[in-house]
C-alpha cells in the first residue's frame, strides 16, 4: 500500500499518515514533486527485459517526454540476489540533492523515499504503479530495503542520468528503514 507520513525533521517517530492518492499527489504537488498512479500492465512477465517494459508503458512514458523533455528512459532493477545490493542501498541512504529532477515508475516492487524540505520531512513509500518526481535541488535520499526488490523506469533530461550531490547531513540514519516504516505505517 502507498503512504505518505509527514514528519517533523527532529522526530521520526510523530508523523501524519496519508494513504489516499489524491492527497499524496495533492501534498506532493504542494513540494513541487509529481506522485502518479500509472495504469499496470499485466501482461509482463517477471523477467521482463529493457525493451519490453518501456514498449509497455510507452503512452506514458511519451507522455511525460513531451511534458519535461526528457531525452532518456531506461530501466533499473535490483533484487534479493544482486551482488552489490549493499553498496546501491549505501549509496542511496545518505541525504543529497540533484541538479536536475529525479522520476522513478515502479514497474515492480517497492521503495521508500524521503524528501526534506524546510523543517519537515515526507516518507513516501511506493509500490508497483507508483510514480514520483523529485524536484532539482530538493534534498532526498531513498532506501531500497536490505531484501531488495524493484524495477523503475527512470527517465533524464541530461546526458548524465543519475548525479548526485551529497549535503553531508546524516538526518537519514534517524529515520525508519524500508522495513521498519512498513511495519510501522503500511
């Protein structure tokens, strides 16, 4: 199930929990970050490749090139059985920002993004059909979960594709893992 907790950025722990979508894209909007529902596309199997979940969610993903001029999609997975699941986890926990807005769809799977804007901080845990936008400069970080499994279509308006620049602020390692906010929220 998606939900959306709201917290103060000093406790992790007082949160305002929202599981509608409508208000999750309505607060998200609010930070200037995009939240969608995409309609799934049953007919994949689980090892689908590249090609065949872009050509899935081609109208989409159009729609969205037209929209921010995106010049690139691609697909990511990462599963239980990954050889660096530990090191993609590591390098995502730690709070950062990008220079230009970050788009993940959840063709598979979950994940937990943490937005901090201001004195708040958004936990917004995505599952398949999830789509998020991070706005450029917005810092961030994100958590995979220790068993991963996801599949994303990421989409870039840059050559560079996934840049990430590191504030230094360790404000993630205060707040629930993957799997401690869904035992707590979800």
């Amino acid at each position: 199930m998606t939900v959306l907790c709201i917290f103060p950025e000093n406790d992790p722990r007082a949160g305002e929990v929202i599981d509608d979508p409508g208000t999750i894209a309505d607060r998200m909007r609010e930070l200037g970050a995009l939240f969608e529902r995409w309609e799934l596309t049953d007919d994949l199997p689980p090892d689908a490749d590249q090609p065949s979940i872009l050509e899935a969610y081609r109208g989409s993903v159009r729609r969205l090139q037209q929209l921010f001029g995106f010049q690139s999609a691609d697909v990511i997975g990462v599963h239980p059985d990954h050889p660096q699941k530990a090191e993609l986890r590591a390098k995502f926990l730690d709070e950062h920002t990008h220079s230009d807005f970050e788009v993940r769809f959840f063709v598979q799977g979950r994940g937990l993004f943490y937005l901090h804007p201001g004195d708040q901080v958004y936990a917004l845990l995505c599952e398949r059909g999830d789509l998020i936008s991070v706005p450029a400069g917005l810092k961030h970080w994100f958590d995979l979960g220790g068993e991963p499994h996801l599949q994303c279509i990421r989409l870039f308006t840059t050559p560079d594709g996934w840049v990430a620049n590191y504030t230094g602020d360790t404000i993630g390692q205060r707040f629930p893992t993957l799997e401690s906010f869904r035992e707590q929220f979800a």
